[in-house]
C-alpha cells in the first residue's frame, strides 16, 4: 500500500483489461446527481461488505460487470474486485481480513478513478 493512487492507476492504465472499463453517460451523470461524498458513502459500505471478510462469500464473483454502479465498475479498472486480484496488485493476502486502512486506501484508489472517468467526455 506504499504506492501513490497516480502510480497505481497509471500501472493499471496499462493492462488491456483494466483499462477497457468505462462509467457510461449515464453512469456519469448518476456521480454528477448523487455527489461523491455519496458515491464515497456507497464505496465504503461495497467494500466493508463484498472484500473486507477474511472469506468473502461468492469471492471471484462477488463484482458485478454490468453497468450497476460506478463502484462495481471502479473495482473492475482498478482490480478491487475480488481477494485474488487485491493479493496480485496490492500484496494484500487473501484470507486476512482488510484493515480498515486498508478498506479506506480501496476507497480512495476507486474515487479517484471515478473522478477522472467523470471528467473526461461529460
């Protein structure tokens, strides 16, 4: 977790399949309306949820792909989306469960990713 949020997304820049991910215009607007404090609220709670448990349940499935909310889609560019991809790009072991520092660092990697991807093409 040493790494800065601009190193990481560049690096992730550089994986064809994270950087395929994308929020729609529709997806954009719902940051715009909602706000980010709301959206970092929603970020927390997914997270807290679906990747903080030692044992996630449905752990590799638990992110949906489809355009549900932006969260689900940040996950997917910035590999939050399950334990595995957190162990290969973050070194944070599976079957630990996440500290709230750590929780927060996903947060903040997903929110900047969000606010760049609402920046650009609005």
């Amino acid at each position: 977790m040493h790494k800065s949020i601009n190193y990481i997304l560049m690096s992730l820049s550089k994986s064809k399949f994270r950087s395929s991910f994308h929020l729609n215009n529709k997806m954009k607007r719902f940051v715009e309306e909602k706000g980010i404090g709301k959206i970092r609220n929603d970020a927390v709670e997914i997270i807290s949820k679906r990747l903080k448990p030692s044992l996630p349940k449905n752990d590799g499935k638990q992110t949906p792909m489809k355009q549900v909310h932006p969260v689900f889609i940040a996950q997917h560019a910035c590999a939050c989306c399950c334990r595995g991809c957190l162990e290969k790009w973050y070194n944070i072991p599976k079957g630990k469960e996440l500290s709230n520092d750590e929780v927060f660092f996903i947060v903040d990697i997903l929110i900047k990713w969000i606010e760049i991807e609402v920046k650009e093409n609005v």
